[in-house]
C-alpha cells in the first residue's frame, strides 16, 4: 500500500488532485484510516489513475471520464478512442499552425505598408500554356480554406502522372475560378506543365487544358505561399498606382519548389485591364 503522497509522485499528479478525485467519486483510496483518516492507495490503482490522466489530457471532461471508466471500457477499445482523440488534436493543432500563419501573415502585411518594394513588379504577355490539373472546390478563397484543398490536389497529381508516361514540361502553375455554385465558392485547379493534348488522361481524373494568353501584372513571392498575402497586397497597390485593374485570379507558377517551403519561389501573375 502507499500513503497519498506517495501514490501521487508514482503517479505524477499533486496529492490535492487526488482528494478531489476522491470526493466526486472519481478514484476512490483503497483504504481509509478510520483514526486519521488517511488514504492508502494500492499499486493496481495507478491503472485507473494512468487512465483518468489520459483521458483528461486529451480533453474529457472528469465526469466523461467517469462515464467512460465505469462501463468497464477495455484496453483495446480505450486504446482507439485515445488514437481518435489523439487524431482530432493532432488536427487541431494543424489547424492552428495555419490560422497562425495567415495571422502572421496579415501582421507582415500591415507592418510592410508602404515600405515594401515593388520594384520588381512589371507587366508581361504570359503565353498560352497546356497544363495537367485536378480541380476541387474551396469554400472561399482565404487562404484556411484554399491550402486543405491545393495541397492534397498535388499530393495526388504527380503520383498519377508517373502512370500516365506524360512527364512534367515547365512549372506547376495553380489558377482559381468562381464556383457555379456561388456563395463565394472558388473552384482551384492544381496543374502543372505538360506536352500533350487536350482532354482527359485516361481514367486518372486529370485533365489537359490549354490556358490562354493574357496581360498580367507579376512579381515574385519568396518563401511559403502561407506568407503570400504582403507580397499579393504589394502587387494590388503597383496595379492601382500604375493605371491597370485586375481582371481575375492570379496565377501561381512555382519556380522553384525545394523541400523547405520557405525556399519556394513563385511568381504571381495577375491578369490585368489597363485603364
């Protein structure tokens, strides 16, 4: 047996977390002197203890806990609730890492007004350009909701180009669409380069297109396109000051795509009316 503070240092917790585990009813001491009251805890009891730990860690509520406890939930199934919670946090937190990047994004953007360089910005004839693509649909155009769709589109494009025998010719170049359907919807194509006919590759679901011809207002993005909203807005004031206005979504062609995502260079081409 083990007095309370012992049990709570086996059990890394504070001895006042096990009191209060005691009165709700939750991890009840195997002994209680009758004189001094004392709790007494038994070795087999640190399975409970290691179990109401989990389960609050991942975000149970202590009553939950209980529920769950007292029905005699096993190993193995205790085992796949804790994966599918483990999986939801994991998300969470992926979820999160990207909310605060686009914060940091936007802070980079206010911070820049004014002071960053557009020097680099011009105007250009982008020549038509046949592109291997799979398209999806985003339910808006902010970033939260373009990157769960872009990312996995490429995840699975090369893969099933390889099977095709249609390589890549030139850049992955990533271009948007209002949705049919409205409500702010963009659809988002995910296509790359490629020398071959327009139409479908057999039963992959990717498709050739040619892209046309436009007058496009450029500058190059260095790093993540999770941080491309201060070099977007830069480009949007050299428009606005230089006479043009937009006609459309820009395209993003990937110049250089290193394993570190901050390494990426992409030029952004926005399709433009002079005025």
């Amino acid at each position: 047996m083990f007095t309370i503070g012992d049990f709570a240092r086996y059990g890394r917790v504070s001895a006042r977390m096990l009191r209060h585990y005691d009165a709700i009813g939750l991890l009840h001491p195997d002994r209680t002197d009758p004189a001094t009251g004392y709790r007494f805890y038994g070795a087999a009891q640190l399975a409970r203890l290691n179990r109401i730990i989990a389960l609050k860690d991942l975000g149970f509520t202590l009553q939950q806990v209980r529920a769950i406890l007292d029905e005699q939930v096993g190993p193995e199934e205790l085992r796949g609730m804790l994966r599918l919670r483990q999986a939801e946090l994991e998300e969470a937190m992926r979820a999160a890492a990207a909310r605060l990047a686009q914060v940091e994004a936007r802070l980079r953007s206010i911070e820049s007004e004014g002071r960053m360089s557009v020097d680099d910005a011009v105007i250009k004839n982008v020549a038509a350009v046949r592109v291997a693509e799979l398209a999806g649909t985003a339910a808006s155009y902010e970033p939260e909701d373009i990157t769960p769709v872009i990312g996995p589109l490429y995840d699975r494009l090369f893969p099933l180009l390889d099977g095709t025998g249609v390589g890549p010719s030139g850049p992955g170049i990533a271009y948007y669409e209002d949705a049919p359907e409205g409500g702010g919807a963009v659809v988002v194509h995910a296509g790359v380069t490629v020398s071959a006919p327009v139409g479908p590759l057999g039963d992959t679901g990717i498709t050739v297109v040619e892209l046309p011809p436009f007058e496009a207002a450029t500058i190059v993005h260095r790093g993540s396109m999770d941080g491309v909203l201060p070099t977007s807005q830069a480009l949007a004031r050299w428009i606005d000051a230089n006479g043009y206005r937009s006609a459309g979504y820009a395209r993003e062609v990937s110049l250089e795509c290193p394993e570190d995502r901050d390494k990426w260079v992409t030029e952004i081409q926005e399709p433009v009316i002079k005025v």
